[in-house]
C-alpha cells in the first residue's frame, strides 16, 4: 500500500504552492508528474494555486517513492522575501521509499527557512 501526499488549503483564501522534487534515485524525478502542478518552472519545479478549503493529493506509481518539499506563497528561498520578512514555512517529505532498504522511514519535517536576525537592544 503506498502513501498518498496530501496538501489541504484550510484558510478562506486561494494560495500559491510551490513544489520541488528531491533528486533521489527511485522517486519521481519529472514535476510534471504531479497531475495538480499547473506551472512548470524546471524539470524538478513547479507550483499550483491551491482554491481556500480545497486539497490535492499525489500517490507515486506501485514501487516509486516521492521526495520534495513545498512552500506556500514563495518558492523555497535562502533569504527572506519581502513579503515574508520572518522566513518561509517548508514542508520536507520522502514517502513510499521502502526501495532504499529495511532501514528505510518516511519521514515529513516543517522547517522554517530564509528568517531573518533581528537585533534587539535592552535600556
């Protein structure tokens, strides 16, 4: 049985995703694989607008596994956007990957990326 990914859009408003496969031998290595992802920017790259309240989900063919990440609202980015001065929210994942042995875990991570310092002073 293989697992599906999931994204839910839970807020009252539409919103960009962005999606970036991992190259990882044994998972799908095409973005436009993904039958949801509507703009394609590279080989392993592209986004969709996810409409408030709605989800899509991804299960990989029987024996591949899916490795990636997706942000909401700007690609994943090493420094903070404008629009998200604080970081970026991103959502690492590897599922489906029994192929890489017994040892082998799906796991998913949120990080949060790109934040930047603030400095703060005490009178």
């Amino acid at each position: 049985m293989s697992t599906a990914l999931t994204v839910t859009n839970s807020s009252n408003a539409g919103v960009q995703v962005f999606m970036t496969l991992g190259a990882v031998t044994g998972c799908v290595q095409k973005i436009s694989e993904i039958p949801f992802v509507t703009d394609v920017t590279n080989p392993l790259q592209g986004w969709f607008t996810l409409a408030a309240g709605k989800q899509v989900s991804y299960t990989p063919p029987e024996g591949v596994g899916i490795s990636g990440n997706f942000a909401f609202g700007t690609p994943p980015v090493n420094c903070p956007p404008p629009a998200f001065p604080t970081g970026v929210n991103l959502a690492e994942f590897i599922l489906n990957n029994g192929f890489q042995g017994p040892g082998a875990q799906e796991t998913l991570d949120i990080s949060a990326v790109a934040g930047s310092m603030r400095s703060f002073s005490s009178r």
